[in-house]
C-alpha cells in the first residue's frame, strides 16, 4: 500500500478539523497514512519550535513514505534552512521519497536543490486541497495520483485569456511554437524565491524553466519582486518563464488600469524571454503536480502549453 507521511516544517496547524478530514480522505482513497509525532505541535505561529521541525524533517526521510507531504505552509522553513539534514533528504528522495508541497514549502526545494541537486515535487498540501469542506478538485486528485503512481508524464493547459494568448505570442518574437528540451524546471512561490536570493540556499539554475505562483500580493508587489529576481541576473538566464495563479489581492483606485496584466507584459518586455501565463498551480484548487529539479521539454502548439518529463528522475 502507497504510504503518505504528514509533517509540519512550516506553520502552526490551527484547523484540526480540516487536518482530520485531509486524512480521513487520503485514507478512503486508499493511502496509508503516517502523521509525524508533533504535525499538530504549535509555538507562536509556528508547528513547535525550531528544533522540532528539525526533528519532524528527519522523521518524514527516515519513514520510508512514498510521498512526505507537508500539513501546510504559513511561514517558518525558513528558520530551520540551516540546520535542514540535507544528506538525509538526499538519501531518502534517492530511495524513493517524494517530498511534496507549495508555498513555503518552496523554501525547502531551493534549498534542497542548492546543496545537493535532489528534485522533489510541487503539489498539493494536506490541509488546503484534502482537508477542505468541499471535495477536492478532480484533477488535482487525478495529478496526484499520477505521482503517486509513477504515471504522470507530463502536464498541458490552454491559454486561457486573449492577454495571456497575444502576451505568448509577441514573447515568442515571431516564432510559430515553443519546443525547448532538456531545462531544468524549478521555482514556485515568488516570495520564497525572493527571499533567498544572495544566500547559499538560491540554487544557481541557468537554461532553466522558472515556474511563478503567489497569493495575497499586490501587483507592484508581485511586479518589484521580479525585478529583484531580474536584476540579480536570475531571469535573463532563463529559457522560459511560466506564471501560474496569482491570487486574493485587491486593486486600488490608485492603480488607475495598472494590473497583473500588465506585470507581465511589462516583465516580458524586459525580459525578452518567452512568457508564459495560465499554468494550474498555486493557491487554488486546480493544481497540478511539477518537478522541481527534474529535466522537462516545454512545447507549444497554437494556445495549447505541454510540459513533458520522464519518470526516470532520481526516485527510481
């Protein structure tokens, strides 16, 4: 049987309704679950104090899961980066360990990607897509147990927007579709990436396809943090840009027309890397499941997005 483990390296779980019905579910569609000792341990804000974090990182490598899922994001990997069993994670995510998560979470893939090259997943996290009233989404439940099956080869979706499909076409610069093979696919939630960038925990990814997300962030914000991430030299480099759901802002009467839209025009003028808008992940119950770390082909067809990888990754 598929085990899952459940762990907290982030925030403090204040919805045990929700951690009960995420595990009630995983369990009736046939999962067995293993909840680490001190999921549901709260210190301020966080899910116990730094050391115990430590301790339930170690715990989800040492369980022999197939999947270490964590309970929630929030805030607070970020404390622990130092002391995070690198060596340890390297081993078990070899032995077949998917580590799995968005968010915060994203903090823990840079690193773990920086100090060992080790791919892990971005995906779905107990409380937020199994744990809600309503049923998961289908294909987010599909994706999962694509990944969880080792079946899941790749992902499409279709632009969505006449912005988003005249924003791809001009980055395309004249050029019909995209096939771009062998780049390293990495990112996930924008903060997060941010927020290491200048420590030795930014993994130094060139020719790669870097993946955006966020959540409660204005579009000047979403906007200045990707000019930090181009003007470090971090996005010029890249092959591809893909932005997945920016959501739960509010526009202003100030911002007089100015939008997430034209974020991203402007970004991709900048740039002058292919933009891509529309992909399935973040903050919301549509998500599909990505390698972080791993080698994918990027392809094109009209207003049709393919993202391909091979199951022969380091889990296997």
């Amino acid at each position: 049987m598929t085990s899952i483990y459940i762990y907290s390296p982030s925030g403090a779980v204040r919805d045990k309704a929700a951690f009960k019905r995420g595990v009630a579910r995983l369990k009736n569609l046939g999962y067995e679950v293993q909840i680490d000792p001190s999921a549901l341990s709260a210190s301020e804000r966080f899910a116990g104090e730094e050391k115990d974090r430590i301790e339930s990182v170690k715990r989800a490598c040492k369980s022999g899961a197939d999947v270490a899922m964590i309970a929630r994001g929030g805030y607070g990997l970020s404390r622990i980066l130092p002391s995070l069993p690198y060596r340890s994670i390297a081993k078990a995510a070899h032995s077949g360990t998917k580590f799995l998560g968005l968010s915060d979470f994203t903090a823990f893939q840079m690193a773990v990607y920086a100090k060992s090259q080790t791919p892990t997943w971005s995906g779905p996290a107990l409380l937020s897509d199994f744990g809600s009233v309503q049923e998961p989404d289908e294909i987010m439940l599909s994706c999962f147990e694509d990944l969880i099956s080792g079946r899941g080869e790749g992902t499409g979706w279709r632009l969505k927007t006449s912005a988003s499909k005249s924003l791809f076409t001009q980055s395309l610069k004249g050029r019909q579709n995209l096939n771009i093979e062998d780049c390293v696919l990495w990112g996930g939630n924008l903060a997060m990436v941010c927020s290491l960038v200048g420590t030795p925990y930014f993994p130094v990814i060139e020719q790669g396809i870097l993946f955006l997300e966020d959540v409660g962030e204005h579009p000047y914000r979403v906007e200045r943090m990707l000019l930090q991430l181009h003007q470090a030299g971090v996005l010029g480099k890249q092959r591809a840009l893909i932005f997945g759901s920016f959501t739960d802002y509010t526009l202003t009467a100030h911002d007089k027309g100015y939008s997430l839209k034209r974020v991203f025009e402007f970004i991709s003028q900048t740039v002058k890397v292919p933009v891509i808008c529309d992909l399935p992940f973040g903050h919301v119950p549509l998500k599909v499941c990505l390698p972080f770390g791993q080698s994918v082909t990027l392809a094109s067809q009209g207003n049709d997005v393919f993202l391909f990888w091979s199951h022969h990754d380091h889990s296997h």
